[in-house]
C-alpha cells in the first residue's frame, strides 16, 4: 500500500528488521556482562571501595572529624573456622569522636570481598600484621580535617585469577588512588 504524498513512514518489514538488530544486540550486551566473573566482580568491588574513599575524604574536610578505615579479615568475623572459610574480607569507614575513639556510621554498612579475594596491607612499607593484634578496633588509616591520610598500600589479589593483582596507595597529592586504573588512564591519554 503506497503511502499518501508527503507522508513518511516506515515499512513493517524495517521495523521488523530494526527490532531483530536490537534483539541481537541486547543478547550479546547480556552474555557480555554475564561473562565477565570474577575479575568483574572485583573490579567493581574494587570501583566501590574508591568511591566510599573518595567521600570519607570529603566527609573528614567537611565536617572536620577523622574518618578511618576498618579492615576486618575473614578470621575476626567468626569465633569458628568452619564459619571464616566462607566470608571475605571486610571493610568500612568509620568517623572519629572528640574522644580520639572511632564509631561506625549507621548509613555505611560493612563491605566484604568474595573469600577468594586476598587483601595485603603496608603501612610506612612494613606488612599489616593483623594476626598479631590485640585490640582490632583500630583503623588501619584515616583521613583528617586538612585532608591528609596516613600511608597505606593495599594489595590485592584473587586466587581464581592467577597473575591478577591491584594496588591502592597514596599518590603525590596524598590522596588514595588505584595504581592500575591510574596508569590504564594515563596510557590512554598518551596515545592520544
């Protein structure tokens, strides 16, 4: 059927055709995501932590109180082995008291890594050793009201993903940066 003059349409066969194109596309966007595991998990895992540091930053500047963050690894999270073989590293930020004490946030839960993710601290370059502490109400850092935080490196790795290793540190403008992600985005401006 011819369309009126000055009519403009779309046949049923293009619509069809434009339907089937995005069909198509959405199936392969969707094994794409669905493909991705566990190097996708971390990575975003990874995304999130970056994003909570970003804001305990500007928490500590803006309201001038400490933010520290709190690592908790599997065994400080259950009295049993049986139980920590199946939990993952823990984190959160907590805010400082006039006290000098840290509490927790009530609107930031606790954050945990998939347990086959394993996490390494230095702090002034010298290994976290969390197993020998006492008293794991610490932080193992802390931003402050002038925007400071205290030297840390976190190492992370997986062992589904062989060869797979992050790194989180304080770069020269004293702020925590994902090394990797940092060095991918200066790359990418290079060669532009």
């Amino acid at each position: 059927m011819k369309a009126p003059k000055g009519q403009v349409g779309f046949t049923l066969l293009e619509v069809l055709a434009v339907i089937a194109v995005l069909g198509i596309a959405m199936g392969v966007a969707s094994l794409t995501i669905g493909r991705g595991g566990a190097e996708n998990r971390l990575t975003d895992k990874i995304e999130q932590f970056m994003a909570l540091s970003e804001f305990a930053s500007d928490r500590a500047i803006l309201s001038g109180d400490a933010m520290g963050l709190l690592l908790e690894p599997p065994q400080w999270q259950s009295e049993s082995e049986f139980d920590w073989e199946n939990l993952g590293w823990r984190y959160r930020w907590q805010q400082g008291n006039p006290q000098g004490m840290f509490v927790d946030i009530p609107e930031l839960e606790p954050i945990s890594f998939d347990p086959e993710t394993q996490i390494v601290v230095l702090i002034d370059d010298l290994e976290w050793r969390w197993e020998e502490l006492l008293d794991r109400s610490h932080p193992v850092t802390a931003y402050y009201s002038s925007g400071d935080i205290s030297p840390i490196e976190i190492i992370i790795t997986d062992e589904r993903l062989p060869d797979y290793e992050q790194t989180i540190h304080i770069n020269e403008y004293g702020q925590l940066e994902w090394k990797e992600f940092a060095e991918e985005l200066k790359a990418r401006e290079d060669s532009k």
